[in-house]
C-alpha cells in the first residue's frame, strides 16, 4: 500500500546522495540500468539506503518479438522479487504490451495494492493513445489496485478509468528533462 513521497531515476540515484524518502523507478533507457540486471548484488546496499524501488522497466515494445518481452517482463519481475526478499520495499512496475501479453504480463503483479505504470511518452501519439487506454483499462479491472502510481502524463483522459474504478492516482512528472538538463550543464 506505498506511496513513494518523491521518485528519482536510477542511474541518477546511484551517483547522487540518498534521499530516505525517493524511491528508485527504472523508467530510463535500459542501458541505463542493464547493469543491476548482471550485478544485482552490487547494488543491493545502495538501492537499499532509499525508501524503497519500483520493480525495473525493461523495455516490451508493441513490435519486439514476443520472447524478447516475455523475457523483458521476467527480468522486470524477477529484479522486483529479489529485491523484496532482500528486505526492500518494492512496488510492481506493469508493462502490459497488448491484450495478449496479460496472462504473462500479469503473473506475479500483485491485486489489491499498489502497482506502479510509467507513461511518459506514450500517449503523446493518438495512434498508441488507444493501446494504453486498453492496458490501463485491463490493468485496473484485473488488478484492482489500491494505489496507482504513474510516472508520466495524465494528458488525455488516459487515467479516467482508474479514477472512475475508484483507484487512486499518484502522478510524478516525469524528471528525464531536467536530468538531461543537468547532463547537458556537466558536459
């Protein structure tokens, strides 16, 4: 039933001072974050010093093959789940990619409680608008999540549903501009 006070990316996490009430979302470039993937053991004691992780993100593209996002979601579930049972706090980030990923998709996300979406990015194209309004649609019917916290926009009416379902919406802007700001400003 957590609701992070603020979010922080990892790859920014792992080279700032810890903040006890950020939580770490892996809503980045996977090359960002690939290594926790080789490594988890490396990271454990620093993940562990913020309040707590959103499971990663590894990409699952609508057109990537569909073992590349089977594999994507385990990798995303798995890291969650190691994490868990190392005594971090964890919310499950939902990737859905499509009506026919659910029953994969879906396995292992906790119902009744809190589940973690990012959005940045995606409903900005009409086309792909339709696709998550279905996904957040599924995701809320089937999860019934206490606490839906979303890394992105609420442009578009695509969080309606949730709100109508009773579900309650946590939106964090998405901070990779002024991270790419401060990269900019470094260089």
């Amino acid at each position: 039933q957590q609701v992070p006070g603020s979010l922080i990316a990892f790859s920014e996490a792992m080279a700032s001072t810890p903040d006890g009430r950020a939580w770490v979302h892996f809503y980045e470039d996977d090359y960002r974050f690939r290594r926790l993937w080789n490594k988890p053991q490396a990271y454990l004691h620093r993940l562990s010093t913020f309040a707590g992780v959103i499971s990663p993100d590894f990409s699952v593209y609508r057109n990537l093959p569909v073992a590349q996002k089977i594999g994507h979601t385990y990798r995303n579930q798995l890291l969650g789940a190691w994490l868990q049972a190392q005594g971090v706090k964890v919310i499950a980030n939902v990737r859905v990619s499509g009506r026919s990923s659910v029953p994969y998709a879906l396995a292992g996300v906790p119902c009744q409680s809190s589940i973690a979406l990012g959005l940045h990015g995606c409903t900005k194209d009409k086309a792909n608008r339709v696709f998550v309004l279905e996904e957040i649609r599924l995701i809320c019917d089937l999860q019934e999540p206490t606490n839906l916290i979303v890394y992105g926009s609420d442009a578009f009416g695509v969080l309606d549903h949730a709100r109508e379902a009773g579900h309650l919406v946590h939106v964090y802007q998405p901070d990779s501009f002024r991270r790419a700001s401060s990269r900019k400003d470094a260089a």
